[in-house]
DNA sequence: ACAAAAGTGTTCCTTCTACACCCATGA
DNA sequence: TCATGGGTGTAGAAGGAACACTTTTGT
C-alpha cells in the first residue's frame, strides 16, 4: 500500500442547534471571532480532539456554546460533509449533529464565538459561512420528520407543558396549523407519549390545561400524520 | 487559536453493500489482504483521496471492489465511527455506507482484497474486524426501513422483476411473510412505484407473471407497512 | 354574559387485513 | 386435471379528518 493515498486531514464537528421560541423555529448562530469568516455568522462547532469520540466531541461542543449538559438533550449525527475546498483552511471535514433544546437562555458565549444567538431559521437561510446552510437545510428537514415518528418534540417543551405547547411545537416545525382537538386525542392516546403531572396551568384567559411531563417511549406508531 | 488542539488523522470509507441473494440478505465481505486483521472477515473501504469529496470515495472504492458503477445504485451515508483506538494503525475515522445491489455477478477481486464474496448476514455476524459488525447492524437496519418509505427495493432486482420477485425482497430483507395479493395490490396501485413492460416471465410451473421496471418515484407515502 | 382555550362525541372516509375465489400455464 | 403461483373481489377493522358541541376559567 502506498502512503502518498493516505490524506492526513482534521475533523471537525458542526452542530445544527434548534428550539422553538416566540412561535418560530430558531438556529444558534454565532459570530465567528477568528478567521476565515471572521464576524460572519456561522453554526457552533470545533475540531476534534485526539482523545475523544465523535459523539462526545460534538457534546463538548453544545455544552461550550450553550453551556447545558447534552446527555439529556437529542443529539443525532446527521451526515459528513467532506467536499475538497468546503473549508479555506485545508482539508477538512465535518461531521454534522442535529441538537434540540428547550427555550432556555444561554449562560455562556463561547471562546471561539465572540456572540451567540438565536435567530429564526427562516433569517438565517443562506447567510452562514462555509457550507453551514446546506446543514442547516438538513438539520431542519431531519427534525420534521423526526417529530412524525418519535416523541422528539418533548424534547423542545420544558420539564413540564400542555398539550397545548407541544401542538405549539409541531405547528412552527412543519410550518402549517394542526386540529386541536385530534392532535390532542392522539397524543394522550398513545402510550408512553406523555405522562400528566396532576398539575394545570392556569393562563391569563382561558380554560386551565392539563400539565404533562415527557413518557418514556421514543417511537411512534403509527406516527402522528404530517397533514 | 492553538494548533496544539486539531488533530490530524485519516478518513477512511466502508461499505456495507447488501444484495438479495439465494432467497438471503447477504453483504459483501472481503478478507483482508493487509495487517491489521490480515486474512480476517472485513468490510470492503478504504481511504480517502485529496481530491474527492467523501461520496467520490464510497463510488470509487464500489467500483473497485465490485466493478460496478456506483451512481446507478442506491449508495447513502449511514455515520461516521471514531471511537478513539477502532483502529490498530492509529486514528482513523470511518465514514459508513450503505450501497444496495441486484445479485450480480462479481468481476473482479479488489486490491486490498485478497477476496470478496456474498454472505448471508446471519453467518457474517460477530465475525467482522475493527467495527464493522456494528456498521453491518446499522446497514441492514437502515434498509429495512428504507423498504417501508421508498422505492429502494426495486434496486435489488434487476431492469425487469415480476411483483413476486419484488416480494420477494421485502420477504427476506423484513425476515416475514407478506399476503401476496394485498402486495400485489399496494405496489400496482402505486403511481410510479413499478412501471409494466409489456413482457411476461413463463416459470417452470403455474402461471406467467407480468414484468415490470422500477418507476420514478422514490419516496411511498402511504408507506408499505411491515406487518 | 362573553371570550378564549381545553377537551369530548360523532360521522365520514381512506386504508389495512384477511381470506374466498378465479386465472393461466406445464406436466 | 392437477399443482403452482398470479391476480381480483369484498367484507370487516382501524385509524385519520372534519366539525358540532360541551367545559372551565378570567373579566
């Protein structure tokens, strides 16, 4: 075997991090601090270190830009993204992670990022550096059909919420409103979805809502139909 | 920035390339020609070149392995692996792929190759190097569901394919029975799943089947359930 | 009383499922 | 005429879509 085939590159991991906040679905963007693309919006990401695996780099990461724990939270490989010239740098490529977050707010700017923010991902579309709106474009469309098949949405509700909020969830996803009162029945109706709390909440006007807090079961089906 | 925190390493691409075969989902497997494992079971792959993006590879090392043309067939990234120490020769991250073939004929035998055949998965469990048992679990786990949502099991046949040999291939790949006549029913009754081309298969025994071509849809929704 | 959001009941329709039945061919 | 696999008809069950209607709160 010939060496001169072997390209020694670096790795970097890109995470896509969305929530759902003020009825939109936001992405954090950060400023980049250093270059290339200096004071150019970019996804939060870094390379990877030599003592760590793919996944825990990409945890690392989310928790140096956000500051939460990322165990807890969906994280999922999206693809690798390895075209020759994609990164000014040299030859790199990068593993792309799907997040998804609660609306909390951010503790910490990270060190590479000189600002973190979340901006509605309809903003951000084609304004990001390197190839990060291709995925951005993907992270999106793996979270729509994320939400068919699993309990996922969950994960962007709180500790607790109504069903309400989690049909909020849906609507901004897939961008299009959902019957109330079916997507209320499927959701209590599928077994490990969600699990009631006890409590209500009681809003400013209105009938007070159940509380639920996230089941224990990851799948669904059948899925809940996109319309 | 410190340089001191970007590890270089290679990138390498692995295969998992699956046919129907002998009434059996089977892979590719090749036996090592090199150390590390050298005359052990692997998974065809190889490294990364300078001037191709990742899918370049996947195409390219197919070709090399089969003598195929990778762009006809299914070919779709699966996840990088990198756990630190998954390779003997120091870090290299892999880059997993799922290519799907008709049962054809293997030209030739590749480079690093001092052989590749067709195995059914069953037997090639627990037997692979590096982790490559884990990549052929995710693989094939990949294509059982790429059944259910797409068209992709029309690349396990041939140009032309009877309805029986179609389920043939959803038989094997799902590991159960299908009512042959409710099948029938849901692929014909899909627009653009198959397309009919005019000719008839005389069988040994019974009575002739009517051939048809893969169609131009790829995404079925409502999806094919699995029982 | 009224507005607003939570939730229930009911009807219609599509699709899946199971299985009875008929069709076309070679031996 | 029989075995074998290809293909159609049809009745029942299950679940989605649409929407009338009731419930529970604050003002």
């Amino acid at each position: 075997m010939i060496d001169r085939e072997h390209l020694y590159l670096r790795l970097a991991v890109d995470l896509a991090i969305l929530t759902v906040r003020d009825d939109a679905l936001q992405a954090l963007v950060i400023t980049r601090a250093n270059e290339p693309f200096r004071g150019r919006p970019a996804l939060p990401g870094g390379f990877l270190r030599g003592d760590e695996d793919i996944d825990e780099a990409a945890v690392r990461e989310l928790a140096e830009e956000t500051g939460l724990d990322g165990t807890a939270l969906h994280l999922e490989q999206l693809r690798a993204y390895g075209a020759p010239g994609r990164d000014p740098r040299g030859r790199i490529v990068s593993i792309a992670f799907l997040a998804i977050m609660p609306d909390l707010p951010l503790p910490t700017a990270g060190s590479d990022a000189s600002s973190a923010a979340w901006v509605p991902v309809e903003r951000v579309r084609g304004t990001l550096s390197f190839d990060h709106d291709e995925i951005l474009d993907a992270a999106v469309e793996r979270a729509r059909t994320r939400l068919e098949f699993t309990t996922l949405a969950t994960t962007f509700c709180g500790p607790s919420f109504t069903i309400g909020d989690l049909r909020n969830v849906y609507e901004v996803v897939w961008g299009h409103p959902l019957d109330p009162r079916n997507f209320s029945r499927k959701v209590i109706g599928t077994p490990g979805f969600v699990e009631p709390t006890g409590e209500r909440r009681i809003p400013e006007i209105g009938r007070p809502a159940a509380l639920y807090r996230a089941g224990t079961e990851k799948s669904l089906n059948p899925p809940i139909m996109r319309g």
